[in-house]
C-alpha cells in the first residue's frame, strides 16, 4: 500500500514537471539568463589596421549599391598615433564578449587586426549579414575631423533606396535611435560638428550601408582627432563604455 501511494505521488509528480506550465516556465528562465539566445549579430571593425600597406588592393573598384567605389580606406588615428583600425576592433572585441555572453552568435567581417594583412572590402563588409541570416549588423568607426573643438559620436543609418536598401531602411532607422539612446545614456556625447547636432546621419553613399539585407548602422563612435574624445577612445575603461552602450542598443533593438 505505501509503495502503491509512493507511485501515485512519483506519477503525480512526474504529471506535474512535464506540464506545458513547467516547460514554459523553464524556458522563461533561460530567456532570461540568456536574452539573446538564437540571435545573430554582425559586427564590422571598420577598416584593417594593414590596409595602408597594400595601396594597389585598398584603391580597386567594388560594388557598392548601384555605383563602385574603393574597396576600403586607410582610417584615421588621434594625434598620438592610435590607429582607427585597432580602436575598432578593440571595442568590437568587448561588444562581441558581451553580446555572447547574453546568448548571442555573433560574426565578424575580419578576424584580425594585423599590419600584413588588407580588407575586406566595402562590399564584402555591406553583405557580411545577408547570408546567415543576421538579426542586424553594426559596423564601428572613429571618424577624423581637424575642425576645432569637433567631438563626439553619430550614428549613420541608409536611406531609402530602392532596390538596395528599402528593405532595411526603416528597421535600420529603429536600430539607429536606439544606439544613439545607448550612447547617450552612457554619457557620450553627441557630434556638434556633423550630422546636424542631433547625432543621426542618414547617407546612400556608403557599400557597407548599400548592400546589407539586414538592418544595419555604421557608428562613428567619436572624433579621434579631438583630445578629449581620443582620451576615451585610448583608454580600456572608455572603450569599456562604448562597448556596453552598443551592447545595450543591440538588446534594445531586438526587445
Ligand atoms: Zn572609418
């Protein structure tokens, strides 16, 4: 009879964990630890730092949305010498740990930041979310103005283009404001030199915007050539806070 009743209560039980109710509960607690779970993001570390070195490679004609352009460009560096390459593949890197560590898979258009090497190219860069299928790519930059007291950030998103970017032009909009929300609540400030004052630029002149069939951004992160800005680029807790802003934008976007 108690081995009778101790089945009873072990098949109760059993009813009881295998309930819709449980699995959903199980699954709402997984959610949580890992937000991003299922989720593909590109990130694009504009430039490579070795692009200087092949000058015949960075100047070739690519596609790039109706017209060709270079296949990429050298970058800017601050006043020290502080490549732009590095500066974004350093804040790419801390984006990438921290979007994986909620759950996401995230992809980058290179995987190193090296003298000997070049690329890719804009068109390589535009397309590097459409075929797996990217949930949004966000391509990092610092910009380079001699403009006196020229300083912080503006985010670039397409404008409406057909056939190339009417796809994507308004969730890339959506994805636009939240990054520029990010940045600013981590009190980074808005471009005063460019991009009207108001941190949000919207351009068809750019491959790497053009040819992407997922949402996507281009984000010049600050002015290196500004002091104050090339401060909080070269230094690790700054980089730090650039990255949790974009970290903060992508899980924004993606609710
Ligand atoms: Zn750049």
């Amino acid at each position: 009879m108690r081995s009778g009743l101790a089945v009873l209560a072990a098949v109760l039980l059993l009813g009881g964990l295998a309930t819709p109710a449980y699995a959903e509960r199980a699954e709402l607690t997984a959610r949580a630890v890992k937000p991003l779970e299922g989720r593909v993001v590109v990130l694009d570390p504009g430039h490579q730092l070795g692009n200087h070195n092949f000058p015949r490679r960075i100047n070739r004609l690519v596609p790039a949305g109706g017209f060709r352009k270079p296949c990429n460009t050298t970058g800017t560096a601050t006043n020290g010498g502080y490549p732009e390459a590095t500066f974004a593949w350093q804040v790419t890197r801390l984006v990438q740990a921290r979007l994986q560590k909620l759950g996401a898979t995230v992809k980058l258009t290179r995987n190193a930041n090296r003298q000997d090497r070049w690329g890719p190219c804009v068109d390589e860069r535009g397309r590097a979310g459409n075929a797996v299928e990217a949930d949004l790519k966000i391509s990092l930059h610092g910009d380079g103005s001699y403009a006196a007291g020229a300083r912080g950030f503006h985010v670039i998103a397409p404008t409406d283009r057909r056939p190339w970017t009417h796809d994507i032009f308004r969730p890339s909009r959506r994805l636009a404001l939240d990054t520029r929300a990010a940045l600013r609540a981590r009190g980074v400030p808005v471009a005063n030199y460019i991009a009207g004052g108001d941190g949000l630029d919207f351009r068809s002149d750019l491959g790497t915007l053009n040819l992407s069939d997922v949402p996507t951004v281009m984000v010049e992160l600050g002015n290196m050539r500004n002091p104050r800005d090339a401060h909080r680029m070269t230094t690790p807790s700054g980089r730090a806070t650039y990255a949790r802003a974009l970290a903060t934008a992508v899980r924004r976007y993606l609710g």
